[in-house]
C-alpha cells in the first residue's frame, strides 16, 4: 500500500471525482496527511475551498499517485496545514480570503489576495459586503542594527506585471525580501462558477497569458475526466504540440530577458527574433500567435492549417541551427557568466520542501516533470529527457531551458511525424462530475480542478506553478546583493495573473 | 580685434559642446540599437525629448527642499563650464588659462555631489541606493582620475589642457608604456563617470540596478531635461578630454586661421564619431557587472594611473 493509498482508504470516497481518487476525511486523517507532507514523504499540490469544505491535492511523487483530502468544516475552521508545512502558508491566507475558512493555528492571520479594496468579502464562500477602510499590510520584521527598508512596486518602472516586494536590507545586503502578491486580482474563480463550459474554458485561458495553452489544456483535461469522455486522437496529439509550442517561445524570450537583466543586448536581441519567429509559426499554424482559446473541453478549435507542418517543421530547423551559437555566445561571455553563476542560489532541500516544479525545480536537483511522473497522453508515447541539475543559481535555471527548448522541438517533430488523422472536437455531454488535471506549462506543474453540474461549472479552482515558486524567490535573493534581485527574479519569472486569479 | 576673435571662438567652443552633446548620445543610442538589428529612435531624438520635458510640468515631492530645485541648474552649470574648457577643435582658447585638468576634476565632483545630495533630499530609497553607490564608484574614479593627471602633468609639466595637447603634438613624444596606461586608465574612468555598461545601464528600466538613473527618478520637467543635458555634456566632455589629450591631431592652435579651424572642427566630429561607435560596439558586447565588481573595475584603472606614474618616475630617475 502507498503512502497515499493508505490515507485515501480512511476516509469516505467521492465516487464523481476523476481521474484521481477524492476521499472526505476527518480532522485526524488530515492531521496525518500534514505530518506526511512536513516528513517530506507526500508533496502539496494545492489547497483549496468552498463553502463547509477545504481540499488538499497531494503527490506521492515516487508512486506518480495524486489524491484529493477534503475535509467538512462546518465551524468555519479546519487545523492549520501551514503550521507544520510552510508551502501551504500562502494557499491557506488566500482560501481564508476567498471562502471566509480559516486555519486553526495558522502562523501568518494576514490576509493575501484580499487587500482590503473589494466591495465583497470572502466572494466564493458567505460573500459579506467589505466594511471599513483597508487596513495596513504588516511586514515581515528583521531586526538589527543599520537596517533599512526599500519599497518596490507594485508599479514599476519597466512594464511588468504588478507586485510589491519589500526589502530589508543592510546596505546592498538583502536581509529579507517579502513579496506581496495580489494586485491583479480579477475574481476569475468567482466568474466561473455558475458560467457554462465554454465561457469558464475561455476564463482559465486568461489566468496568466503567457500560459493560456497550459491553463486551457489544464482545465480541458479537468473537464473531460469530470464528464468521463475523451478527447479524440488527434486533438491529444495536437494539443500537446501546442504545449510544446508555447513552452518554445516562453523559453527563447526569457533566456533573452535574463540576459537583458545583466544589459546584456546581444542575446536579448537573437532570442527576440527566434521567439518571434516562434510566434509567427504559432499563428501560421494555428490562428494565433499564444493559441489562446484553441484548446477547448472536447478537443481543440483549431486543426493544423494546410501548410502548418512544413511552418513548424522550418522553424524547428531554424531554432536547432541557431540555437548552438547562441547557447555558445551565453556559454563564452565572462562578464554575463559572472553575473549568472552563483546568484540566487535555491537548495536541493528548499525545492523539494516546496514542490516546486518546472525549471526551478529541476534546477536545484527536483526530478520531476509531470509529463513524465504522471504520464498524460501522448507524452506516454513520445520520447523526450528532463533536464535536471543542482547548483539551482540562474545559470543552472537558463541551462534548464536551453535543454528545454532541445526537448521541445524534437518533440514538435515527433508529434508532426506521428500525428493521427480523424476529428479534432467532440460534443460534450452536459453531464455532471468532479474533474482534476495536472499539465506541464513552461513554469511547471499546472494545476486544474471542477465540479461540473449538469454541464455548468459548479466550482473551479487553478493553481499555477509559481505558488510554490515564489517564496523560494524570497529565499534566493536573501544574502544576495539588492542590484542582484532583478537577475534573480527573472530567471525565475514567476507568474503573478497567474496565482492573483 | 583679436580679443574678439578669440571671444568668438570661446564662444563657438561653448554653444558647440552644448549643441553636440545630445547629437553624441542620440548617435550612440542609434547604433547601440543598428548593431542588435533594431530600427531605433532617430538620432535627434535626444533633442526632442528635451523639447518635451522643458514644456512639461514639474512634479515636486511635498518635502523637496530649496536644494532638489537649485541642484539641477548647479549641475549643468558646471557640467557646461567643464565641458566648455576642454579644447575640442582649436587650443589656445581665451579662458585656456583656466582649462586646467584639476579645475575639470573639481567642477565634475561638485556636480556630482550636488547630485547625490539632491537624490537623497526627497528621502525615496531609491535616490539613497544611487546616491550610495555613486559614492562608492566615486571615491575611486577620483583618485584614478588624479593619477592620471599627474602622470600626465609629470610628462607635459603642466596641467593645463592646451599645454598638454600641444605637448602631445610635439614629435618628442614617441610612445611610453605610461601613455597607455593612463589613456586605458580614463577609458575606465569615462566608462564609469557616464553611468555606462559595464558599471551601470543608462537604458535599464530596473529601479534596484540603477546607479545614475536612480538618483534622478524623482525628477520631472525642465529639471529631468537640465540633468539629461547635464548628463550628454558630461559624456562629450569625456569622449573631447580623451581626444584632446590621447589624439591632438587636428586641433587648431591659438591664433589660427579660418582654415585651421575648420579642419579642427571637422576632426573634432571624426574623433567623435569614432568613439561613439567604440563605446556603442563595447556595450553590446558585453553584460554589466555586479555592483560590488565596479570597486574592482576602478581599483584596476587607479593601479594603471599609479603605476604610470611611478614608471615615469623610475624612468627619468625622479627618485634620485
């Protein structure tokens, strides 16, 4: 019996929720399933709730098993998962947000997404109307002597996404960073449930833009295991290419970005054109330059164009010839290695406490790849290798996705090479049913999980990788040289759409 | 009559610097963006955006002091005086008594630190992060500076600019390991007095790498214009030292002819145009450094100044 299995059984299981088994359990269960994941044994997958009811997804990562705890809380409260597990810390600040459930015994009361400026209190649980004027965020404290404090953000001086990250610093020495996270909040959870299929797939696209495949292949897949269909052949295999694709362009522009952050102009400038020529071939192909929307619950909208193997078959061919002589440029550039080996450093131990998955993980020693743990068709039949090293600094995060970019256009041509014929979409029943699915976008593991109800969208819930990513930003740069935050922080370009919601 | 003359063509020297300097930085920038495949602004951008912020309003902080206002013009004021003594297409200008290296030095340190008071006036943290490691690169750019001057003034005995480039001119010359030194050394100053890759990056829009750009970010309008300005003078004045003292040629000597001056003048742009082209192609060809590098950067070019001057010394038995 595994770790898992042995958890799943103590308890009363959901007969409606697929793929993976989801199991009401009583606080004591639950209990055990937090000792579990503080041991290291099991990996946090997500937290989330409704009304009466928290979730926990959970990882046996060495049985490729996942499972759902939910635990009933009819008092409004359920024990603290992130007094003993510091990775649930902000997924339970932003549950007590949304739902109004709140851990008991949880060392951090302050609350995450909800800034105090919505009209309504707690959306998805009793929603109650705000009252009172926002209260002021209390910073983490560091004591010492010349300590001083540095604001940055939410707005910035480039256009980036918005997040405020506050520093204590003693001179350029970073003593702590805290980021808070938040201002692109925009109730898409509370947009989807109660919308229709369609409408709900359109608003998991555009959690975070720079992964609506991932999002949009997520919650599909979420969809159809609720609903017990599958997608036809051809649409598995074409959406995985898509996943491919968008994986390839976010890869070639952020190796670029990382380069520019140390004002280095000569690769920023090579990945821009071979992203957009990614970009361009995506369009040709698809319609669109992120396939936004292509990926649809019962299949994808949008079949190859004619000539859309030949475009992508040219741009695989381009990327591979001039890939070498700019991963040699990054490799033989002595001022940009200086700047790149040896900054931001995240430990074996820290990326495994977190789970973190996608190239920060596999940067720092993390061997897991979801396309290969929990082998989701067609990866199950395509042969491809995860990169993985463990100095987890930003040159180690770079090289992870140089070999990335490899890896994905031998699989573009594999998948061109051995896709099937057939349809590409499929009427879905409007039936009812619980659905969670896990897909590898650029970032990482994302994650996807609905109750469907008479074919609308009862409850739904999205978690992107960057969860998990971001505390471990804050512990990169701790030690490290304020000038150096940027750096960092780029190469590990955690989305903030994406975990705002 | 000649008081006139002279007059006229100090005059010409002061408009011109003024006149060119954002021509060198709108020129660099073009081919900064040429050399990675872009398009880029139009070289007379730079112009343009001075237009702009001279017509835009001011946005003062609620606590800016008498001091955030005034130091803009102190700074370009003495940026336009230090720019305007270096001899750019003719020597023996009518206030060459005054161009002396030392009187340069102590011009740019009193901009700067009018500008590091002023950046920390506001109390933002960014203008203290400039203004600290402006500081820092400052307190070793200046020292190098002055060894450079000194091996310099050792070898022309003097430190005024025109006897100096006259002294270059001369065929007595020849080339001396000092010479190199000091001319690698104030490259390595110029890099790091302009706020230039690898030291700092003027085009970055990442607020905790800024050094320069930081300490200018609570500034708006006519002052942002002033120290932008201020900023363009101060490149052209290390690009027009580096050319006077290190490539005389073409200089138009006191009392010339209309001739001479031309040709001066049409050198002067040459010189210019190669070293904006130089300093285009060393920034995109290499990253900036991580801030705790520059002391090491600078120590370097302090060394170089130094041992110039003490293989002057040791060459010419100065030691006895």
């Amino acid at each position: 019996m595994t770790r898992l299995a042995d958890l799943t059984t103590r308890g009363r299981s959901v007969r409606a929720h697929r793929p993976w088994p989801r199991t009401v359990i009583d606080a004591a269960v639950w209990r055990a399933a937090t000792r579990r994941l503080t041991a290291g044994e099991l990996a946090l997958l997500g937290l989330w709730g409704e009304p009466g009811q928290v979730h926990m997804a959970l990882l046996d990562e060495a049985a490729g098993r996942v499972a759902v705890l939910s635990l009933d809380c009819p008092d409004g409260h359920y024990p603290s998962v992130s007094a003993h597990h510091a990775p649930a810390g902000r997924l339970e600040r932003a549950l007590c947000d949304l739902t109004g459930l709140k851990a008991r015994g949880a060392p951090d009361p302050r609350a995450w997404l909800d800034h105090g400026r919505w009209t309504l209190r707690h959306p998805l649980g009793a929603p109650v109307p705000a009252a009172g004027a926002a209260q002021p965020y209390v910073f983490l404290p560091a004591e010492g002597e010349s300590l001083h404090q540095i604001a940055v953000g939410p707005v910035h001086a480039g256009t980036i996404e918005p997040g405020h990250f506050r520093f204590t610093a003693n001179g350029e020495t970073v003593v702590r960073l805290e980021a808070r996270l938040g201002y692109a909040h925009r109730g898409l959870l509370a947009r989807m449930a109660g919308a229709d299929l369609a409408t709900a797939a359109r608003l998991a696209a555009r959690a975070s833009g720079d992964s609506t495949v991932a999002y949009g292949y997520a919650f599909a897949r979420a969809a159809e295991a609720a609903l017990k269909v599958e997608a036809p052949p051809r649409a598995v295999w074409l959406r995985a290419l898509m996943a491919e694709l968008e994986r390839l362009a976010n890869h070639l522009g952020d190796i670029g970005a990382i380069c520019n952050d140390a004002a280095f102009l000569m690769m920023h400038a090579h990945c821009a054109v071979l992203r957009e020529a990614a970009l361009r071939a995506n369009s040709a192909t698809f319609g669109h330059r992120l396939m936004m929307d292509r990926i649809v619950p019962g299949g994808v909208t949008s079949d190859l164009a004619p000539d859309g193997a030949s475009v992508l078959r040219a741009l695989v061919g381009t990327v591979r010839e001039r890939l070498p002589v700019l991963t040699a440029l990054y490799d033989d550039t002595a001022s940009l290695q200086d700047r790149t080996v040896g900054t931001g450093v995240v430990s074996t131990e820290l990326v495994r406490r977190f789970a973190a998955g996608g190239f920060v993980g596999r940067a720092s020693g993390r061997d897991f790849d979801t396309r290969r743990a929990l082998r989701y068709p067609p990866y199950d039949r395509l042969e491809f290798q995860t990169p993985v090293r463990t100095e987890g600094d930003v040159n180690a995060r770079v090289w992870i996705r140089i070999d990335e970019v490899s890896q994905s256009l031998g699989l573009v041509e594999q998948i061109l090479e051995r896709l099937p014929g057939g349809p590409v979409r499929r009427d879905l029943p409007a039936g009812s049913g619980e659905g969670l699915a896990l897909v590898e976008g650029f970032r990482g593991d994302v994650l996807a999980w609905l109750r469907l109800d008479r074919g609308r969208v009862a409850r739904a819930w999205l978690r992107d990788p960057s969860w998990f990513q971001w505390p471990l930003v804050e512990a990169a740069v701790e030690g490290d040289i304020v000038a150096d935050f940027p750096l960092a922080n780029k190469s590990f370009n955690c989305a903030y759409a994406g975990s705002d919601l | 009559m000649a008081l006139i003359r002279d007059l006229a063509i100090q005059a010409t020297q002061m408009t011109l610097v003024l006149a060119l300097a954002p021509l060198l930085t709108g020129f660099i920038r073009k081919l900064k963006a040429r050399l990675v495949r872009r398009q880029g602004p139009p070289l007379l951008q730079p112009y343009r955006d001075l237009m702009r912020l001279m017509k835009k309003e001011v946005v003062l902080a609620d606590n800016a002091s008498w001091l955030f206002r005034v130091a803009p013009y102190l700074i370009f004021a003495a940026t336009w005086v230090a720019a305007a003594l270096v001899p750019t297409f003719a020597t023996g200008l009518l206030f060459s008594w005054s161009a002396d290296l030392i009187a340069i030095i102590a011009l740019l340190g009193s901009a700067r630190f009018f500008l590091a008071l002023a950046a920390m006036d506001v109390g933002t943290s960014f203008g203290g992060i400039g203004s600290s490691r402006e500081m820092m690169i400052a307190t070793l750019a200046e020292p190098a500076m002055i060894m450079i001057v000194f091996s310099l003034a050792l070898l022309a005995g003097s430190t005024q600019l025109s006897s100096v480039a006259t002294y270059m001119l001369s065929p007595h010359v020849g080339l001396r390991v000092t010479l190199g030194m000091a001319l690698v050394a104030l490259i390595m100053v110029a890099i790091a007095e302009n706020s230039r890759i690898p030291i700092d990056n003027p085009a970055t829009h990442l607020e905790l790498t800024m050094v320069h750009e930081a300490m200018v970010l609570e500034y708006s309008g006519r002052h942002l214009a002033v120290i932008e300005l201020a900023a363009s003078l101060k490149l052209l004045l290390y690009v027009s030292l580096i050319a006077c003292l290190f490539l005389p040629w073409g200089l138009a000597p006191a009392g010339s002819g209309g001739l001479a001056l031309a040709i001066g003048l049409a050198s002067y742009l040459g010189k210019l145009a190669l070293a904006g082209g130089l300093l285009a192609l060393f920034e995109t060809a290499i990253a900036k450094m991580r801030v705790f590098r520059a002391p090491e950067f600078l120590g370097a070019a302090l060394m170089l100044g130094f041992l110039g001057t003490l293989l002057l010394f040791v060459s010419r038995g100065g030691l006895r």
